[in-house]
C-alpha cells in the first residue's frame, strides 16, 4: 500500500508551515495516535472484541483447516517438488557464493535514465534540507520535554549498550537520511517503480557523504598485517569489508514505498503485528539439543560480533529516542520519524495488563549511499573474522586497549592476581553501578561495546584477550630482540587464525552439517595452503546475514543459566534476564570457572521456532522492573525495517522449491502445529517474514538449521574464507605462515584455550561445543587429546654478532682466502635454530 499519488509533476516540498506536523507519515501505523491510556470502561469495551475475535479466528482457523478451497492437499498435488531430504543435495550442488545484486548484471538492462531539470533538483534539495532542519528543530524539542527512555530502563539498555552508534556513524546516517528523502520525492513525482535505481543512477545526491569524496586509500601490498579498520585487504576494492559500509544485498530491498517505508504485504495490506507473531508462534516451549552444548550459542554470538554491529538511529547528540508513551499518545507530534514501535495487542498476557501500549523500536541508521537508491543499513565493524571484537575497527580503538608493553593487551589485574578485562570507569555509560563502583568494580572495555550484554559472553572476551597475552609472552621469550609492535601484530595474527580454524572446524560443522560445509570448501584443510582467495569475491556481511540468517542462535538461548562447581556439583541457576549488563560476578573467584563448567555440560536448546520467554518478555529488563523487550518481536520488525524481501523469496534465491501453500509449509517444518498460528496471523504464504520461516524448517541432516538459512549463511562464510586475503591458510608469500606454523595453527582447539584461559578448568571435552558422551569423554587438560601450539617455529634466528660490520660479511673473498658465504651461514644458524625449538607448553 504505497502512501504516495501518481503525480506526473513535480510537487512542492515542506514549508516552515508544516513544521509542526509529524515527521513520521506512518505514525498511526505504529502508534495509538491520539486516544490516550485505556480507561477501565475502554478495557471491559476492548476485552469483549477481543472475546469476539478470538472465538472468530478460532472459528475461521478450524473452518480453514478443514474446508478451505485454497490450500492444497499435499497427497492430492504430489508433496513437494523437492522433499525435505533432497534439500540439502541441492545446497550441495550449489555454485558459492550464490550471486548477489552487484552482479545480478539488472544494471546493465539498458533503460533510459530519468531526465530532471536543475530547478526540480534544487527544490528537492531544499526540501530535504528543510526537513533535516525540521528533524534538529524535533530532537531539540524532545530534549527539552524528556522524551526520553528512562535511564536504565530495558529501552536505555537495548539503545545505548546494545546497539550504541558512534559519532561518526551518526554523522553518516544524517547523509543517508536526506539522501532518502529526496530519493522519496523523486520516486513519487516520477511514479518510479521498483527497481529504479539504474534510471537516477547518474543523480548527485543532496550530499555527498565524506566516503564517497574521499580518495581510495593506498595500500602496501606487501605489509604482512591486517589493518584496523579491514581496508587493503582486498588490493582491488580496498574499501570491501572495511568498517562503517553499507551491509551487501543479497536481493533488492523490499520496501512499501520501494525507497524506506518498512515493507507491508504484497497486496497493499498491513503485515501482523511482530509482537504478535511472537507471542503466537515463538512460544516458549522447551526442546533441548541433544547433543549441542551451550558453548555453541556463544561461539556463535562471539563472532557474529566479530562480524556484524548494525549502526541504530539516534536522537540529538547520540540520546536513545523514546517512541512510546501518554505524551506521544496524546501528542503525536512527538513522534520521532525513525520511530516503528511494537505494538501490543489488548489482550497480550504479558504487557498488556500493565498498561503497556506498545514497546520502543527505533529503525537502524541509513548508510550514506553516493548514489540515489533505496535505504540501506550500516554495518560499524569490519566484516571479516579478524577478531575486531577483540582489538576493535579502528586505529584508535586498537591504540586505547593495548598495553604497548611486549605486545600485550592491557588488562586490570586484581589482588589475587587474576587478570580480567580493562575496567569502564564511566558512572554514566548506563552499565556501571554506584554500589559496585564504590567496591572498586566495574563494568569492561573491549573490541567490541557489547562486551557486557550478558556475563557468558564477557567471560569469553576475557578469555581471548588473555589468549593473545599468552602468546604474547611466549613470543617475547622466544624473540627478545622483537619491539612491541613487532610482538603484538605476530600475537593478534595467531590469536585471529586460532579463532578462523576453530569456526571453520568446530562450529561450521555443527551449524551447517558436515556434508554442506564440505561442500562449499569450508572446512579445514589437513595440509597445504588454501588457494581459493578471489578479489573478485566481496567478503562485505550481507543485510540478510546479519538481520535474520544469523539471528537463528537466539533460539538455542537458555532461560536458565547453570553454575556447576567442583566435582561436576551444580551450584546453581540464574535467571538469563538477571545476568543482562551485570557482568561483576566476574570479580569473585570463583564464578568464571562455574559459569564454564556450565556451559560445558548445560546443552543448548533446540535451533526451532520456540523462544525462551527470558528474550521474549525480559530482554534487558532491569532490576526491579517487571517486563523488558521482546527479541522475538525485534528481529521481525528489524526485517521490515530493513527492507527484507518474505521467506519465499530467499527460497527462490538459493535455488530451493518455494512453498506454495501452508499445507507445504506443514510438511518442511519441526513442529506442524506452528503453521496454524503462521496461517491465523498471515493471509498469505507469500506474505510470511523470512525469519520466521527460517527459523521453523526442520534442520538439514547433521545441521542446527534449515535449509534457507543454511544457504544463507553457507554464501557468507564462504565469503568471509574466499574474500579474505588474510585467511590463515592463505599462501600468498606476503602474509602466510610458514608450512610448520600453519601445521601448529591447526592444532588449535577451544577445548585448550578454555584450559589455557579460564581460572580453574582442569577437564574439557575434545569437542566443547558437544556435550560430554561416550565419544567425547572430558579430558585432563594436560592430555595429549588437547593439544598444545608450539610457538617455537616462530622463533627468529638472528645473527649473534652484535651487528658491527667488517665490510666481510656479504660473502666476499677478504684477500686471504677466508670468504663468508652469509647465505649458508643463514641456512646453517636456520638449522641450528631448529634444533634449539622447544615444546612452549603452558603450565596451569
């Protein structure tokens, strides 16, 4: 349902007139406009519909069921084109990367571009401006009236922890913003329809963003390390991957509008309500994983924000931005334009008998684009698997957590000589406590600003970081002439290729089966280098990666997180909810340890359509409160707001039958029963959001996933190997290792670094991310099963002499037959050195 006329002429923008207007031309969409709070009256009046229609759709749904003439009978048509279990030989005998728009070659189609006139280009861009203007004039207004989340609420958590933005990514989302106004106006002055990008291609945008302007830069082709921020990795297009880009489409963006608006149904109707497909379909019903750990929901989160952190809109100098409340209610001027909150319905048994209207959902920032096109979205991390969670995405970011001493990362050492992460000693930063600053703890600093989300996921920040810093030392002792930063880059390149192969042979296998990620070359090599690195492959994370393929971990989530002490006791179970930004156990000497040993024997629950209700009623709930966010509901909403074609399409894209009915649907699903809530909320099967049916496919065999969104991630972690030049297997001679070194790299195993870096583990399972079985019995962790990296093959043999030069040593004869050849002195010191290696194992 587009909101914009077939007007052939151009039509005037804003005027100061209209400024008192809302921004946002959606609000009554998202918002309960101008009827106030629930009276009591209002509630009896509201319940008895909500009666009414209940027992209607209940009605309708057991009518549609049994009688209705548009689904299909799937023993009638045949089933499906392709059954279940031939779904994965189709993935297997997929071409990867599966192409995306950039290469689709829809550009090369030959239209005629859109012919506008200087005068209507300077109106649109007074009108953009104007309401830049407009928006600052807004901002400044909410400031001055508190609409604001309340500090500390779940709201405040999720904005400003969670999903902080940066200043300079808000100063690239203000030029996305106007760029995607007048991208509005064109479209509905020239009744452009989708896609249209090609006919304004050649359009200079209102402004031109810093990135678009600024000179590629220069790379040294030959400098063996990663840079900061992930340019120069590819020598071709050394902007590829690097940080604050736009993510990569896969598809074109399906919005309403075809340039923002969040997408609505294909016949012009309204989509369900995303709080309501949560609370109908990803309802908290158990299902454990049988033979997963906990541990690989956290290897999974780990990386994602290796991978991705989406950049989110903000108010006047970085304020989270409130969308819900009696003041915007009544007032709905109020409304801030990237507001698309959550509504709740009257009869939602968690919120609403709290008066809860709807929750706070604030769209992510748009990327500055240098050409006109639909919204994008904004990825701040480097999108390769360089452990910039860890070092961060910048030279400055990597700067202020290094120790600049032997190479190390800087830590915070405590009294009883355990070292834990560098200490936020912000009180404002909405994380820290005034009660537990005054015992002199705090909350942490990391690569990556999420680091205190939940204490699991700090423990493993803490661990590699005490990771590197073994390497560290190590090196140091083996090379003592090396400088500090000679000594940090070899330990972070280590640090980064033990977590590339860990992924690549511990979790891809577990996440995608181990017929699939074969397949697609994912898995380790047992020798040689991998030659399979392409420029032409563009490792950039894809929008549909980071907003619902890797959002499947949210349903291996545990509601209850389990405290195992010595002799396998169990100590304890905390309420996920109660662990959210509250990472300070770390500071007792015990707790690291029982938190592991949790999660090495706590499974994960099933990859399914079910949610725990900690992630669906108290996400981020704060102490004392009595609901929180539902993550359920945001990764629906998150879809639509970044323009996610339905789930049928991303079936097309990866070359998979697409679903023509909700009888089909029933048959490729864990749990049938699912399908009637999908039925009752969806008028269509094509209207259906891809996570959820992403989410509800039965899994591939040996996978945690099903088949959308194993290709999905399957074309992105084939990216991340075959687009990074600085891959761990690589055998380009400017930045590989050495044939023993990379031999020694494929020994790393988490089961060791979890030895190596937690405060007391002593037994591990082989595999962690397994549960302890027959076949994966717990090891000592000074058993040969969990194998330890010899850092002496990167010893570096220099010459002994202590550097004067006698004008002899290059090899020449000195006039009394005594010639030096310094090559087979150097092959000679090499052979000794060799000799001289040691084992550096680490003592506990």
């Amino acid at each position: 349902m587009s909101e914009w006329g077939g007007s052939t002429e151009p039509l005037p923008g804003p005027s100061e007139a209209t400024e008192t207007a809302p921004l946002n031309p959606r609000f009554r969409q998202y918002n309960l406009g101008t009827q106030g709070r629930r009276t009591r009256s209002q509630k009896l009046l509201l319940a008895l519909l909500g009666l009414i229609t209940t027992v209607g759709l209940f009605l309708g749904l057991v009518f549609g069921l049994t009688k209705s003439p548009n689904q299909i009978n799937i023993s009638e048509v045949g089933g499906l084109s392709a059954p279940p279990g031939e779904e994965l030989l189709l993935l297997t005998r997929n071409r990867w990367p599966i192409l995306d728009v950039s290469s689709a070659g829809h550009l090369l189609s030959g239209v005629r571009p859109l012919s506008i006139s200087k005068e209507y280009l300077s109106t649109v861009r007074n009108s953009s401006l104007l309401r830049l203007s407009q928006l600052d004039k807004l901002e400044t207004r909410l400031k001055q009236k508190g609409v604001q989340p309340a500090p500390h609420s779940a709201s405040h958590r999720h904005q400003q922890l969670f999903m902080s933005t940066s200043s300079r990514a808000r100063e690239h989302a203000r030029d996305g913003m106007v760029n995607n106004w007048a991208a509005q106006i064109i479209t509905r002055d020239y009744n452009l329809s989708s896609p249209w990008t090609e006919r304004v291609s050649q359009l200079i945008p209102v402004r031109t963003p810093d990135i678009c302007r600024a000179p590629p830069p220069s790379c040294n082709a030959s400098y063996p390390y990663r840079t900061a921020n992930g340019t120069c990795n590819n020598l071709q297009n050394p902007l590829w991957g690097s940080a604050f880009r736009a993510f990569r489409r896969v598809l074109q963006p399906d919005y309403e509008d075809g340039v923002s608006f969040p997408r609505s149904a294909d016949d012009g109707g309204y989509l369900p309500a995303a709080r309501q497909v949560c609370r109908h379909i990803f309802t908290d019903e158990y299902h454990g994983d049988t033979t997963r750990s906990l541990l690989m929901m956290q290897w999974g989160q780990f990386i994602d924000h290796d991978l991705t952190a989406t950049a989110a809109s903000k108010g006047s100098g970085g304020a989270p931005i409130r969308c819900c409340g009696p003041d915007i209610d009544n007032d709905p001027t109020l409304l801030h334009p990237e507001c698309a909150p959550l509504l709740i319905s009257f009869e939602d048994p968690q919120f609403a008998k709290l008066n809860v209207s709807c929750l706070d959902f604030v769209r992510s920032a748009p990327a500055p684009l240098c050409t006109y096109g639909p919204r994008q979205q904004m990825n701040q991390i480097t999108s390769f698997l360089d452990g910039s969670n860890i070092y961060g995405s910048s030279d400055e970011q990597l700067h202020s957590l290094r120790n600049h001493t032997g190479g190390r990362m800087a830590v915070q050492t405590l009294s009883d000589g355990r070292r834990l992460l560098p200490p936020s000693k912000d009180a404002s930063d909405g994380c820290n406590r005034a009660d537990a600053m005054a015992g002199g703890q705090y909350c942490f600093v990391s690569g990556d600003a999420r680091v205190n989300e939940q204490i699991s996921l700090t423990i493993t920040h803490t661990q590699w970081v005490r990771q590197h810093n073994m390497i560290a030392e190590e090196l140091a002792d083996i090379n003592p002439h090396w400088d500090d930063e000679r000594l940090f880059q070899e330990s972070r390149k280590i640090t980064v290729a033990m977590m590339q192969h860990i992924t690549a042979n511990e979790y891809l296998p577990l996440l995608l089966g181990e017929d699939l990620a074969q397949s697609a070359s994912l898995l380790p090599q047992t020798e040689g280098y991998f030659t399979g690195y392409s420029e032409q492959i563009d490792p950039t994370i894809s929008n549909v990666f980071a907003t619902a393929a890797f959002r499947f971990g949210h349903s291996q989530i545990q509601g209850l997180i389990k405290m195992v002490g010595a002799f396998s006791k169990t100590e304890d179970f905390i309420q996920l909810h109660r662990l959210y930004f509250n990472p300070f156990r770390l500071y007792q000497d015990t707790k690291m340890t029982s938190l592991v040993r949790g999660q090495l024997n706590t499974c994960s629950r099933a990859t399914d359509g079910h949610l725990t209700s900690q992630i669906t009623t108290h996400l981020f709930e704060a102490e004392n409160a009595t609901t929180g966010l539902d993550l359920g509901a945001i990764n629906v909403q998150r879809g639509r707001d970044h323009g996610l074609p339905p789930y049928n399409a991303w079936r097309r894209r990866c070359g998979l039958p697409p679903v023509t009915s909700f009888e089909q649907l029933r048959a490729i699903v864990q749990q049938p029963e699912q399908v009637d809530h999908v039925q009752m909320l969806y008028r269509s099967i094509e209207h259906v959001d891809l996570y959820v049916g992403g989410l509800l496919e039965r899994p591939l065999e040996g996978a945690a996933v099903g088949p959308t969104f194993a290709c999905l991630l399957t074309d992105q972690f084939v990216r991340l190997k075959a687009g990074d030049r600085f891959w761990y297997e690589s055998g380009d001679p400017s930045v590989r290792f050495t044939p023993d070194q990379l031999q020694e790299i494929r020994k790393a195993n988490l089961a060791r670094v979890l030895c190596d870096t937690s405060d007391d583990i002593r037994r591990v399972q082989e595999r962690p991310m397994l549960l302890p079985s027959e076949d994966n019995k717990p090891q000592p962790c000074g058993s040969v099963a969990l194998p330890v990296l010899d850092l002496g093959y990167w010893e570096e043999i220099v010459d002994e002499d202590d550097g004067n030069d006698d004008g002899n040593d290059d090899g020449s004869d000195d006039g009394n037959g005594a010639g030096n050849d310094a090559g087979k002195e150097a092959e000679a010191n090499d052979e000794a050195g060799k000799k001289r290696r040691k084992s550096w194992h680490r003592r506990h």
